[in-house]
C-alpha cells in the first residue's frame, strides 16, 4: 500500500460525499479511497482518444497546500 496526499477543488472534494450517499443509499457502503480506485479503474479501460479527451477537461490547479488564512 501506498499512502499519499493530493490537492482538489472544493467542488470536486463534495462530490466525493455525495457519491458515498449515492453508493450507500444503494446499500454499498464505500470509502473515499474505494471511490478513487474505481474511478482509476473505470479511467484505465477507456481508449487512448477518450481518456486524452477527459483528461483535457480536468481543470488545472495549483498544486500544494493551500494558504493559512490570518
């Protein structure tokens, strides 16, 4: 196993929640890295074309950790 950090929008971060409830409201309790690894495999069986297509999609931000606000 492999532990790691990573920087996303807030946007982006929520919607992690909200495919929780989606997946437990369905009666399949799942984890914020179980989430991850799925998209990562859903993300590997697409073709070259689409996940480059995806890819370009994906908003760019700055990586690190955010400002301390004072």
């Amino acid at each position: 196993m492999v532990r790691d950090t990573f920087t996303m929008p807030e946007y982006e971060y929520a919607k992690i929640a909200e495919l929780k409830k989606k997946c437990l409201k369905a009666g399949v309790p799942i984890k914020k890295s179980e989430l991850l690894h799925a998209g990562l495999s859903y993300y590997t069986k697409l073709s070259k074309p689409a996940l480059l297509k995806t890819a370009r999609q994906i908003e760019k931000i700055k990586t690190g950790r955010p400002e301390k606000h004072r």
